[in-house]
C-alpha cells in the first residue's frame, strides 16, 4: 500500500485526502510513509521504477502465455463439441 500512498502523493494529495481516499489507513502511517520518501527519494523512486518494469515484464509473460483471443477460441470449440455430443 506504501506504493499507492507515495503515488497519490506525487499527484499532490495531503495526507489528510489521501487518509480520506484510503479510509483503512492510519494518519500517522501516512504521515511515516510520506517522510521514509521523501528521505529516500532517489532510493524509492529507483524501487518503484524496477517494480513497474517488473511489472510489465509479468503482464507480457501473461499475455503471450495466456493469449485472450486462443483461449476464447476454444472455448468456443469446445461449446461446439458438446453441443455436436448432446444432438446425438
């Protein structure tokens, strides 16, 4: 969750609105997650980069793995097969 306070952070919300925005989240936890960035900075900013990167690297492994068009393919064909099984 620490990504998602720092990101709403960068877009300009106070933690006040971001405590508002994620209700489940503790004013002082925000509070210390913004402080630990704005400390380690380059630091965080490096480890969020290498996590989107990461990321999308899995997205693309998933895609190719998992094509939506093949696989609504056949499930398609397979429809057919039973539906050619139960006319008989």
């Amino acid at each position: 969750m620490s990504h998602t306070v720092v990101a709403v952070f960068k877009q300009g919300a106070t933690a006040e609105e971001i405590v508002y925005r994620y209700p489940s989240l503790l004013l002082a936890d925000v509070y210390a997650t913004i402080a630990f960035y704005l400390n380690y900075q380059p630091e965080v900013e490096a480890y969020l980069q290498q996590r989107q990167q990461q990321a999308q690297e899995v997205r693309r492994m998933n895609d190719a793995k998992f094509d939506p068009q093949g696989l609504r393919d056949r499930l398609l064909a397979r429809k057919v097969e039973r539906e050619a099984c139960f006319c008989c």
